[in-house]
C-alpha cells in the first residue's frame, strides 16, 4: 500500500514540474515576441501607440509623414503603451489638454501599462 502511495506522489510531482516547465516555456515565447516587436517598431520612422498594456491593439502612428516636425494630440480614450523610436520625442500628459503628469520620452524608448490622455511629439 505504501508503495502504490509513493508511487501516486511521484506522478503528481512528475505531472506539476512538468506543466510548469511547459507555462514557462510559452511565457519566454511570449515575451521573445515582444521584445522582438519594441525592437522593429523602434526601427520604425514614426512613433506607435496601443490602446492595451504590453503593446497589444495598435491603435496610431504619428510622424510617418516627410515633413512632419510636431503633433499635438488629445487621445479621448487614452493610450495605455508607447513604443518612440530615435529621432522623436514625446512629451505625454495623464490629463487631457496637457494636465496632469508630464513625462518625455526620447527615442528610442517604450513605456507600457500606463495612462496617457494627450501628447505633443517632435521630431529631433
């Protein structure tokens, strides 16, 4: 009887390091992808926004134009993450019109899982 419960706690183990071995293998997918994608969109000439954490759902692109130099933007739902590429500069506010905390972000940087209301950005 001993041996048969022995037995039962060393499949549990087996099975529990198992799966665990396998979420963290799809975690490291996870995040191999997107640090694949920050690095392609700070590649980019122009600076991308996402209305979701971690860079899901790309809602705008602001600078892709020749002659672009400034934008001012007021984002009525907001962005919640922001990948600047060298050569921009992005000055974010939490508040609409520009209230609220200011942050700048030189290129190339990424900010997630924040709250942005409005923007002015600047090509430098």
């Amino acid at each position: 009887m001993a041996a048969i419960a022995l037995m039962i706690c060393v499949v549990s183990s087996l099975s529990a390091s198992m799966g665990g071995g396998f979420y963290m293998f799809k975690k490291e997918q996870e995040n191999t992808a997107k640090e694949e994608l920050i690095a392609e969109k700070k590649a980019s000439p122009y600076v991308t926004m996402y209305s979701e954490c971690d860079y899901k759902e790309e809602i705008g692109k602001v600078g892709e134009e020749d002659d672009f130099e400034e934008a001012e933007l007021n984002i009525g739902s907001g962005i919640k993450s922001l990948i600047v590429p060298a050569g921009f500069k992005a000055v974010t506010y939490s508040g609409k019109d520009k209230g609220g905390t200011k942050i700048t972000l030189g290129g190339p940087s990424d900010q997630k899982c924040t709250s942005i209301k409005s923007m002015v950005v600047t090509k430098v």
